[in-house]
C-alpha cells in the first residue's frame, strides 16, 4: 500500500509500491547507508540519516509507508529491518534502576531549559494536545488536554495530590490553582526542578505546590489523587509491577489516579520487546511501550479498578507535526545553544517516526482512570 521512490548514488531510480502519487522519495548520497541498514537494521539506517548519508522528502510519509507494508518488507528482507544483537544488549544495559532512571532521565531532559523553551508552548507541556472542543492551536489543545486529566480526577478543595513524572511544573500548578488542592511533583530531572520551583514561586503558589528530586520507588505518605503524564513509558518493563504497586501504595482508600499513557498495538508487541527501536536507542534510554491489555493486566494485579477514559491517538499527530514545525523554525536559535546538524536531524527522525506511528494506529495515546477500593 503506497508508493516509495529510492533515488541511488548513480543517478538511478528504484520504485515500490502502487501508482499512486509518492508518499516519499529516499535519495541515497553513497552506498554507506546500505551496510549500515544489513549491518544494524533499522538503526543502522536512522544513523545514516543522521550522518547525513540518505535525505528523504517525506520523512512522515516514508514511515508509514514502512507500516504499512510491515509483513512484505520482512519477509523480503528481514535484517533491514531488525536490530542487531549489539543493540539489543546496549537496550538492556539501559535498564532504569535508581541510578540507570536518573541516568536516562538525565540524558534526555537535561538538555536544557533554553532548548525546549524554543519550540514548546509557553507552560513547556511535552505530551500529547487535545485537539478536541474547538481547540485549534497547541497552546488551546494544551490546555484541554490538562482540563481532561483534571477533571478525570474528581478534583475537590482540600484534596491532597501526588504527580509522578511533574515536568516543568504546568499541571501541578493548574491542579493547585484551578482546584484548590495541595500537590506535590516528583522528578529527577535537575533542569525541570529548577524551573518547576522558580514558576511555583513566581505565581505565588509554592506553599501549595511542592517539587522535588525523587524517585517514584522513594516516595512515603498516602495521596488523595495521583497523576502520572507519559510517565509509564519510562519505567521500563521489569518495573512495571512494582510501579502499579506504588501507585496502589501511595494512595489512600477510594482514591484516584490517572495516568496519561502512550501504548503500542498488541500486534506489535512482541517483534518491539524483542528488538529495541529507534527510539529507545537514540531518544528515550530504557523506555518500554505497555500495549492497553498489559496497562489493564498490571492495574488488576495491583488491586485497582481499572476504566479507560478517552483515547486520543490522532491528537499526537496533530501535537508532534506541530512540534516538528516549531523545531525547524527554531532551529537557529536552537543552534545556538551549541546543538549540531547531527542533532537536528536525529530530532526530526524522532518527531515524524512518532507522528507516522499515531496516524497509522500502531500506537496510541490515552487518559486511564485507576480507583483504589
């Protein structure tokens, strides 16, 4: 389904796919793309994009293309598309222990304040928009996507509230703010904390709101409410129960939690435990996609009523094309702050490789509402 074009270093033109209008054109600068992708699969080519060795017009496009015709294209050839075992391992060295978390967490996050500043929305949200109830630019779709989370919650006054995973600070302070609760945010990204206090403070908030550098595994007391924002995915899959079981733990009776969790189709489950993608080689280090039945399966054995409230894959699409606009009008700025060509390109692989995944439904994004009887 779809059309490729592959453009070689001679000139010549190789074409897949029907006769519909190409969704991509892949121009190969030399042959060293080639090795790269027998050598190291689909990392192997991704490197070759990054190094500046293949350009593609329709990075997006060229993606689900892949998606598409997944089954063909292994059964053609499986090792362009499959992991090497040096990656596979390197993956799992990545494991999120207390040390391999602040270590991951660190190497994606503590890129700076500056960085992220340039091309997110002004509350610095790095989640998934809800592009729902009239909303039409990602500043509206931000704040739908917190007035959603919110209200899964039940929010009343007085209500003492714990977020795992806090970010730059944006929801804890709406909670606060809007709802009249008292929070408290964990992270383990220095850069985050920073600007998460200096925020609370400058809004006046900051006897209401506390931050703090601390693992989920370490934190003590019990929560009316719990929230925890694309937060899942960097648990790793080891961790799992022992995250569902914090969660039940922190809670106190009849409390809620809702997690805002990215997962991935069951029917791609299997071949991605098994081979580390793009992503968690080069963007998010020891990360692991739960499918919707696992999120389920984990909430049950850890005690809790489990009710999906909304799912929103089309809105990541929506988000991450955005993303991807602003990055490349602020690539000058961003440049700036000592980011090489090599970087820009990993970022806009990483961008359209997600934004292909939601629109062709191989992943999906989603509001998950747990109640501790």
């Amino acid at each position: 389904m779809g059309s490729l074009s592959i453009v070689l270093p001679n000139g010549q033109r190789v074409r897949f796919g029907n006769e519909r209008p190409h969704d991509a054109v892949l121009t190969l600068k030399n042959y060293r793309v080639l090795r790269k992708a027998f050598r190291r699969g689909a990392l192997g080519f991704a490197e070759s994009y990054m190094d500046g060795d293949v350009d593609c017009s329709d990075l997006v496009g060229l993606f689900r293309f892949v998606l598409r015709n997944q089954a063909a294209l292994n059964d053609s050839g499986r090792s362009l598309f499959s992991a090497s075992v040096l990656d596979r391992i390197g993956h799992f060295q990545r494991r999120n222990t207390r040390q391999g978390s602040r270590r991951n967490i660190t190497e994606h996050y503590d890129l700076g304040n500056a960085f992220f500043e340039a091309w997110l929305d002004k509350d610095l949200l790095y989640s998934s928009a809800l592009y729902e109830d009239g909303a039409t630019t990602l500043e509206a779709a931000q704040k739908a996507k917190l007035r959603a989370i919110l209200d899964s919650l039940r929010l009343e006054p007085g209500m003492s509230m714990l977020e795992i995973g806090a970010g730059w600070g944006a929801l804890a302070l709406a909670a606060a703010r809007d709802h009249g609760v008292s929070v408290r945010g964990i992270t383990l990204s220095h850069e985050q904390l920073a600007h998460a206090r200096a925020r609370a403070q400058r809004e006046g908030l900051d006897e209401q709101v506390r931050f703090d550098l601390e693992d989920y595994r370490d934190v003590t007391g019990q929560y009316d409410r719990i929230v925890s924002v694309e937060m899942i995915e960097a648990v790793g899959e080891q961790n799992w129960p022992r995250y569902f079981r914090t969660l039940h733990d922190r809670l106190k009776p009849g409390g809620i939690a809702t997690l805002q969790a990215i997962t991935i189709g069951e029917e791609h489950f299997e071949t991605y435990q098994r081979q580390p993608d793009f992503i968690q080689r080069y963007i998010f280090p020891g990360g692991m996609l739960p499918t919707k039945s696992i999120l389920a399966e984990q909430a049950r054995a850890a005690g809790f009523r489990y009710e999906p409230v909304l799912a929103f894959g089309p809105s990541y699409a929506r988000t991450l094309a955005e993303w991807r606009v602003r990055f490349e009008a602020a690539w000058p700025e961003i440049e700036e702050l000592g980011f090489d060509e090599r970087f820009r390109r990993k970022w806009l692989y990483y961008l359209a490789y997600c934004e292909a995944g939601f629109l062709e439904g191989s992943i999906d994004v989603g509001l998950y509402r747990l109640i501790r009887d």
